[in-house]
C-alpha cells in the first residue's frame, strides 16, 4: 500500500481531525484514510450537471429576472 505524506497543515486542522477520529474511535490515521476514501468514493456531480437538474426542477415555473428583483431591492432602500 502507498503512503502519503501532508507538510504544513494548520494546527487547527490537526486538532479537528484528532478530535474527529476520538469521536469515531479510530486512531488518527485510520480517521485519516476514511475520510479520504469517503471524499473520493463519491462522485460529485459537475456544475453541468446540476444546473441542468435545476432547470428540469423549475421547468414550467414562472421566474422573475434578476435586474427586476435587483430594481425592487433597490427601492426598498
């Protein structure tokens, strides 16, 4: 199995992820690997692929242009 190494990490980051593997009753490495393997076995959808989801989920609706909702914003003021 490879290794990896991380230099310069915040020592607010160390503390967080210690404290985060206490919680999961895991040692630091092991709170280590699961949270990259967690990250990376999921694939996030591309921005692509969800402003289409948006526009089929708002398909029909009515909407209101943004420089007219900027406009009534404005006078609100």
């Amino acid at each position: 199995m490879a290794s990896l190494h991380v230099r310069n990490v915040d020592e607010e980051i160390v503390r967080k992820l210690k404290e985060r593997a206490e919680r999961n009753g895991r040692s630091a490495e092991a709170e280590h690997r699961a949270i990259l393997a967690e990250m990376l076995a999921s694939e996030r959808p591309s921005f692509d692929e969800l402003a289409a989801r948006l526009r089929e989920i708002t398909k029909g609706r009515h909407h209101t242009p943004s420089e007219i909702l900027q406009r009534e914003s404005r006078d609100e003021r």
